[in-house]
C-alpha cells in the first residue's frame, strides 16, 4: 500500500488540473502558429521585399524601374555575384542593394570586375564593412538622419535635382586618389559621393537609399535624382544579394561573415517587436512577483485537513530553504505545549529564563543542552532540522511522562 501511493501526495497535480493550467497557452501558440502560416501563404504569391523593383509596396522600387523603362533603360534583376559581375560593361550600371550584406570575398570579387568595367557602380548605404573594399580611400563615418538636403556639389545629376530626400551614412574622400564629387553633406561630410574609377567608369555612394522608396520617389527631387544615377546607361542590374548565393561561402566552407549577413536580412521591426515582448515578459515577471507585505491570514472557505495543510507548509518552507523558519516554528510550538505541563504562565512561555528554570526543576538535563534545543540557532542543513524535531518531541514526551 506504501509502495503504490508513494508518488502521489495531497499536493500533486493531476492530470486534469495540468490540462486547466497549460491549455491557454498551449492557445497561444496554436494561434501564432496559424497566424505564421497564413502570413507566409500570403506573402508567397507575387510578393517581394525591400527596395525590389518588382515590388509595389511602400518600400519597393518598382516605380523607379517603371520611369526607367519608359525612358528605354531595362532593368535586370540578379541574386548571385556571377550574375552580377558577368553583367557589368561601359553600357551598363550595376546597382548593388545593401552592399555591407557581401562577405569580403564578395566584395573583393565585384571590385575586380567593376573597377576596369566603364559602367557606373551604385552603392546603396554602403557602411565600414564594405565601401572600405568597394571605394577604396573611402571611409565611412558616423550615420546621419534622412532628410531634404542641398546638393553644394558640382555633379550635374545633383545640380538639376535639387534638393532630395538623403542622409544615413556620411563619408570622408580624403585618402581619394581620383577624382571625386561630394554633395549633399551634412555636418560638413558628403552623403552621396561620385568617384571616378580607373577606366571610364565611376562609383557612387548613395547614403541612404530613400530616393528609390515608391513612397518618396514623388517628393523633393528624389526621381530626378534617381533617373540620372540609375538612367546614365541603357542597361541596369539590380542586384539584390542572397545568403542562397553559394560565392556567399568561402572555400573553407564558413561565412566569416553569416553572423551579420543573417541579422542583416531580419527586418528591423521583427527586432523591435521581439525587444517589447521581453519587456513585456519582464515587467509581466516583476507584477506577478510583487510583494505587497506581510501574509495575512484568512479564513478558509472550506475544511482542509491538518496533515494537508502540514504537507504543504513543509513543501513551502523546503522549497524556499527556510530551514531558520520551520526551526522557530518547532521550537515555538515546544514551548507553548511545554508551559502549562511545567507550571508556566502562557505569557512566560518563550522567556528562556523561566522556562528553562522549570524545565531544569522538572527533568534532568544530563548531557542535553536544553537552551540550544529550545532557543538555539538555526540548523545548518536538513537533516539537522529532522534531528531538532526528534530531540523536542523526545523532550516533550520527557515532560508528559515525568
């Protein structure tokens, strides 16, 4: 009979109050998983991302590629860097999307083909892990905000545009080689730069790509701008760089740079919703761990059993290690069963001296120490808390005997 109950207590969960407990969350996630698949079977039809020209959204460029090809420019769209680079031609202008996302073998790979091209190179925010390999004697400085800038440059295509919807990153061309153009500065750096590459060619730095959005394109002189940089060859690959592209991966088989190329590609607001639900989880934890004060006791709605309400008292107590509590809930309750088998006034019962005088007068202590076993400190450890709980009852029914 011992051995099939042994298991289970007053205080185990059964299987029906585990089901109450977890089933609304067990909701929860049933309902992010749909919600998941049937944003993923949404977005699977026509649907593409940021600054693709094929993409309608506010944040597309399909209106930039729309004007292009109106003015007889065709724009093709490439994933892979062999695509890209077997694209290029005095022709041609090869657009370079988020440019940091290559590793730097891919960077260095596309500088070889680009530089000796003739065409024009444009690259959009490009920042310190890549326009240092793409525009060598260019560096990127602190990032500024996107707003409606003055060119101040000589450059033809800045001049007829006017001011534009610009910012993001800042550059400096001190260590330039060749020459350059820098327009659009804010706090004294430029925020677009044109250089002149060894052939007939040139590169731009577009620091932010905003001009291109189908969102802003109508603003400002955001599509003059756009039409000149991107319009200056009757053929434009937009390159969209891929983690599927296998020059991704160097012959050692390891992207010394997936880290950032994977957190590159998750989308900002992904991000920050994640931080707000562990802010909310945290603040969550913190409510439901408040302390209001000290336990008050209540009345309980029904009867429970003595040996429950021990067991569960004990569980309490073990799980917080308040082994201190339990020894002067014992002792407490020694003594004031003690008291009025020994003559002890109730309101004397915790005072050592005359307690312990009566249980002097009473028993013979022997070897025991009756202070330490009635008073004495906490026990360091649970089997020493057991041992206590022997020696009061044994004391006790000492006293009852006696």
């Amino acid at each position: 009979m011992t051995a099939a109950t042994a298991g289970t207590t007053s205080t185990s969960l059964t299987s029906r109050q585990i089901w109450t407990r977890s089933r609304g969350v067990l909701l929860v996630l049933v309902i992010l998983v749909a919600a998941g698949i049937a944003i993923a079977a949404l977005q699977s039809g026509e649907q593409h991302g940021r600054l693709d020209p094929r993409s309608a959204d506010r944040a597309g460029s399909r209106a930039v590629a729309e004007l292009l090809k109106a003015q007889g420019v065709d724009t093709h769209v490439v994933t892979t860097l062999d695509e890209a680079t077997a694209a290029t031609g005095p022709d041609t202008t090869l657009l370079v999307v988020t440019p940091d996302l290559l590793t730097n073998r891919q960077q260095e790979a596309l500088r070889t083909a680009m530089a000796p091209s003739g065409g024009r190179t444009v690259l959009v925010a490009a920042g310190p892990p890549s326009v240092g390999v793409l525009a060598p004697g260019v560096r990127a400085e602190s990032r500024t905000s996107v707003s409606a800038r003055a060119p101040e440059c000589g450059f033809p295509a800045a001049q007829r545009a006017g001011r534009t919807d610009i910012g993001g990153e800042r550059y400096t061309t001190d260590d330039l080689t060749t020459p350059a153009e820098a327009c659009y500065p804010s706090g004294g750096l430029p925020t677009l730069v044109r250089i002149d590459d060894p052939g007939d060619g040139d590169t731009v730095l577009l620091g932010s790509p905003d001009i291109l959005y189908n969102e802003r394109l109508a603003e400002q002189g955001n599509a003059s701008l756009a039409l000149q940089l991107l319009g200056s060859r009757p053929h434009l690959v937009w390159y969209l760089p891929s983690l599927s592209d296998d020059s991704a991966v160097p012959e050692g088989g390891d992207d010394e740079s997936g880290a950032s190329s994977v957190g590159g590609l998750i989308p900002s607001g992904w991000l920050w919703g994640t931080l707000q639900l562990l802010i909310a989880a945290a603040l969550a934890a913190i409510w439901r761990a408040r302390r209001l004060g000290p336990l008050v006791a209540e009345r309980l709605p029904v009867a429970i059993r003595a040996s429950e309400s021990t067991e569960g008292r004990a569980r309490l107590y073990r799980k917080a290690n308040a082994r201190d509590r339990a020894a002067s809930v014992l002792r407490s309750a020694t003594r004031t069963r003690l008291a009025p088998l020994l003559g002890v006034a109730p309101a004397d019962a915790h005072a050592p001296d005359v307690l312990l005088h009566a249980v002097s007068a009473h028993l013979d202590a022997g070897d025991r120490d009756i202070r330490t076993l009635l008073f004495g400190p906490a026990p360091a450890d649970d089997a020493s808390l057991v041992h206590l709980a022997d020696q009061l009852d044994a004391l006790e029914r000492e006293v009852r005997t006696s």
